[in-house]
C-alpha cells in the first residue's frame, strides 16, 4: 500500500507534523472528522465517491471507516486531499474463496432477476443484513459472491479531509 498520485493528478497532500496547524487539529484516533472518499478500481470505474454527496462524518476509531484506512490517513489536516493505492484486501477485508456460495433460485424475492454483476442484499438467519454478488447463474441456482466487494481488487482511494474536532491525542 503506498500513497500516490494517480497519473496525471498534482499532488494536494499532506500535513506530516504532529500537532496542531494553522488550519486546525490533524486527523488522529478519537477525532471527529468530516471527510469525502472515493474508491476507484484499476479500470477507472468509481464504486463508491461521496464528493458530489453528503460527506462521511466519523469518529476515528468508532467502526465506520475499516482500521487499516484509517491508518493510511493518520495525521492529515484539514483541507488536505491525498491518493492512496492499495489492494482491497489489505484495507477493508481478506477475500475468501469460501465466501462463495450457490444459492437456491427459491431464496430470491420473485421480484428480483439475479444477473451476473448484480449485488443483493440478504438477510442472514441472525438477522442482520449482507449483500453479495451475483457470478454465475443456472437453471435452478444461483453462485453468489458474499466477500467485500473491494477485496481482492487493486483500489485508488482519494480522500479529501474537510475538519477535524475532538480531544488532544492521549488526552
């Protein structure tokens, strides 16, 4: 995993000192940051961006972002942008084969029409929520993908730190 510009893109990057700057308080466990991320695959397509939406508002640490991103955005200041690239499996979750599963056609709501790329969400019997991706499809069945849909895949995630609040590190 390293920190990047992706071609052709200037570099708008990064606060590296430790403490307080002239622009606010730098991006550290147990702050409140508002922030916009994009994940973009190899081939340029976008699979999630939150810059023409409500940005992500967190607590570092509080389970939102995965640790392993956080990680990569440590010490960044407000107005920042940085790029990094890095494998899917290194920051949100391990792909496993095991992970995939064929499924009777019986288990999908009538109304939907499983085709190869379409992402569904399941209710688990614990009841929670999970999605997967559809591979393959038969007559009577359905192989469905239930990994992290960025695992396995080379990922260029831009990430535009727009404030951070909260307590002094340690304190």
């Amino acid at each position: 995993m390293s920190h990047a510009d992706p071609p052709e893109t200037p570099s708008v990057n990064m606060a590296a000192n430790e403490t307080e700057t002239e622009t606010g308080a730098l991006l550290a466990p147990g702050r409140a940051v508002e922030l916009h991320l994009e994940v973009r695959f190899q081939d340029g397509f976008v699979a999630l961006s939150t810059f023409d939406a409500e940005p992500i508002a967190c607590t570092i640490g509080d389970g939102t972002l995965t640790p392993e991103l956080e990680s990569t955005l440590l010490g960044l200041a407000p107005g920042s942008e940085t790029y990094v690239v890095a494998h899917g499996s290194e920051l949100f979750s391990p792909y496993d084969e095991a992970s995939i599963h064929w499924m009777e056609r019986s288990n999908f709501p009538p109304d939907i029409e499983p085709i190869p790329g379409l992402v569904v969400a399941f209710e688990t019997p614990g009841g929670h929520e999970t999605s997967g991706v559809v591979l393959k499809i038969e007559a009577d069945r359905v192989q469905v993908d239930f990994n992290h849909p960025f695992a396995g895949r080379s990922l260029t995630i831009r990430v535009r730190v727009l404030s951070v609040a909260g307590p002094e590190p340690g304190a």
